[in-house]
C-alpha cells in the first residue's frame, strides 16, 4: 500500500465518521524551503543547512521572515501556557525564571522556539509561545521541578496547543 504524501504546510485531521481524512492548511509552516542562505529581517536567524540556527550572517543572504517573527507580528500564537495555584502564586519569581531559563536553552539550538508574550491576571500567568513543543517543554519541566497537576489540549485544526499547569 501507498503512503500518501501531504504538501508543505499541511497536517491531517483523523475524521471520526471515518468518511475521509482533510488536510488543514497552517500559514506558518513553510510552503517550502527558504533560498539559502536566507536571514530574517526581524531577528536575524539564519537558515542554513535545512533550518534555522543562530549563525553570523553571510552578506550575499536572501532577506525573509522566519516563522517565530511571522507569528509574533501577527500576536499568532502555537502555544498556550497557563500557570495558576497557590504554590504558583507564592513561588511565582522562582517559577518564571525556571520558564524563561528554559526559553533561553530552547532558543539557543532552535530559533523558532520563543516566548511571545507574557501576560498576568487574577493570580494566573498566561505565556504565549512561537511553536507547540516548546509550550510543552516549558510544562513538562515544571512538572518535573514542581510536580502538580499537568494538562495538554491540543487542537489540530488550529495547530495550537493549550497547556494548563496547576499546583
């Protein structure tokens, strides 16, 4: 049997009538690769060798948006991480800087991994992410720190992942 192969920029969506699968169209997958070498025009990043990395830029690059500068212009996120609780509340410095700590070792190897934003209300913090895996990352290490209550949702229509961690 055939494997059957998805363009660029598509993933598929498991139909539970079992009619047919559809292939849902995420705007900040690349289409296909960059010219390389490419830059961003925003942060710099360079992709080189198959993918974006922090490198020196080489003067004859082709200029271009990387997908974190593309999503974070259009307040796109692919990751949610909500962090609440009263151990959250008492410890919350430590526990933001365990977050961007951890932002800081992603983002060296993967440039497309970054924090977007974070926002704070009524006890709880809201940190929005440029990719699903690091939202995720973020959740795993403080559940492996902290322990407490760990939560994933994901929604492949949107390519977005909610992760919720209480303690």
């Amino acid at each position: 049997m055939r494997a059957k192969t998805i363009p660029a920029g598509f993933h598929q969506i498991q139909r539970h009538d079992g009619i047919f699968q559809e292939s849902v169209h995420d705007a900040y997958q690349a289409k296909g690769k960059p010219l390389e070498p490419a830059i961003c025009t925003q942060c710099g990043a360079v992709f080189h060798a198959g993918r974006w990395q922090w490198r020196n830029p080489p003067e004859n690059g082709h200029r271009t948006v990387c997908p974190a500068c593309h999503r974070i212009h259009d307040h796109y996120p692919a990751g949610l991480l909500t962090l609440e609780g009263e151990f959250f509340h008492a410890h919350h410095d430590e526990i933001m800087r365990l977050v961007r700590n951890h932002e800081k070792h992603e983002r060296t190897e993967h440039p497309l991994q970054r924090i977007m934003d974070v926002e704070e209300k009524d006890g709880a913090s809201l940190v929005t992410t440029t990719d699903i895996h690091l939202a995720r990352g973020i959740g795993v290490a403080l559940h492996h720190a902290y322990q407490g209550e760990l939560e994933f949702h994901y929604n492949p229509a949107q390519n977005l992942l909610r992760v919720n961690w209480t303690h």
